[in-house]
C-alpha cells in the first residue's frame, strides 16, 4: 500500500514545522518577541503625551508571583489560543490560499475567518470580548485582528513556515494587548498597527509588480 505524503513525510514536517526552533533564525525570534511590547510601548507613548493616564504596567505580570502561577499562566495561554489555533490558521490553512491569491488576500481571507472564530466569545459574559461590545472596540478589534494576520503571513514566510513561529507571536500578542482603551486610544492603536505593517504591505507590492514583470511574455505584434 502506498502511503500519501500527508501520512508519512507530510506529517514529520508539520510537526518539525511546531516544534523546531531551528526554523525561525535569531533576528526574526527577536522580532518576535519584540513587535507586540513595541506597539505596546509607542502606543502608550503616544497616549502619554496627548495627557492621557497609562495603565499600570505591572498589571501584565499580576498574579505571577511563584514558580507554579508562571507554569499554570504559560501553559493556559500557549493551549488556550496560540497553539490550538495557529495548528489550523498557518499550520493548514494559510499556505493553500497564498497558492491561490498571494500573501494579502491569503491574511486577509484567514483574518476573516479568524474574525468570526472569536465572535461567538462576544455573547459570552465575563469574556474580554464581551466586555468591548459591538460598539467602536469591536471594529477597532476587528483591524486589529486584520492587521495581526497580516504580521503573521510576513513573519511565517520568513521563518520556513514556521508553526513554532506564529504560537509564540499570537502568545505575544495578546500578553502585550493594550488595557482599558477608550475611543481615541483605540484610534491611536489602530494608526500604530496600520504604519507597522505598511512597509510590508508596500514590499509585497513590489514583489507582486517584479513578479508580473517577469512572468509576462513579450509578444512581437510585428
């Protein structure tokens, strides 16, 4: 019996692709973990100097104060969101549609779908979501999501397709979500992400334009 590629070589590169770190490089690893504390950081930066009042940043880190609490907060963030969901998000579904429609419609199209998998948690009480509403905080999330699969796409296409890489990127990014926005610091928030992501949106353009340039024959009318 013949088996597929899926069911034997298939299967050791996907879980190569969640479990080795070799496949990132240094410099995209310390992006990584620097992007979301960034934003974080300019974000708030900006909201300092407009006169508004910062959260305490010793919030993000409450509550960890031993050795069990970090183990239990690591591992409920790495299964609660990160992991469970970048298995199917870049783990299955983003290479296919980049195939199809190239890297920006791809991010858009699971950032889509990503949308909607989050949706049901705004009808649920207690919820972060729930507590935005489907006022001005939703659509700023709604970007926010746009805007973050658009990082991811980058980031993985840089990393061999990295798993590994889009789990620890999605843990970053919503250990360093920003605190009790309201409307104008959502509006900075989204300009922030906006301009982070527009040097990649302009390199893609430009690859999308040398590719046409290419791959378009010459045709002698002559």
């Amino acid at each position: 019996m013949v088996q597929t590629s899926w069911s034997a070589r298939g299967k050791r590169e996907f879980w190569k692709r969640v479990f080795d770190i070799r496949h990132i490089g240094k410099k995209w690893l310390l992006l990584i973990f620097l992007i979301f504390p960034v934003i974080l950081a300019v974000g708030y930066f900006i909201l300092f100097l407009i006169g508004k009042e910062i959260p305490d940043f010793s919030l993000y880190f409450s509550g960890l104060d031993n050795f069990e609490a970090i183990v239990l907060f690591l591992v409920f963030m790495l299964l609660g969101g990160p992991l469970a969901e970048e298995l199917g998000w870049r783990g299955f579904l983003l290479d296919p549609l980049q195939e199809k429609w190239g890297s920006l419609k791809a991010s858009l199209i699971v950032g889509f779908f990503w949308l909607i998998w989050h949706l049901p948690l705004f009808l649920i009480a207690g919820t972060s979501q729930s507590q935005k509403g489907f006022g001005f905080s939703f659509w700023s999330w709604s970007l926010q999501i746009m805007v973050l699969s658009v990082i991811f796409t980058w980031i993985h296409n840089h990393t061999q397709k990295s798993i590994l890489a889009a789990v620890l990127l999605h843990f970053m990014a919503n250990f360093f979500y920003p605190l009790n926005l309201d409307a104008q610091g959502e509006i900075i928030f989204s300009v922030v992400r906006i301009l982070i992501i527009l040097p990649i949106l302009i390199s893609w353009s430009r690859q999308s334009r040398f590719s046409l340039k290419v791959i378009t024959p010459k045709v002698d009318l002559s």
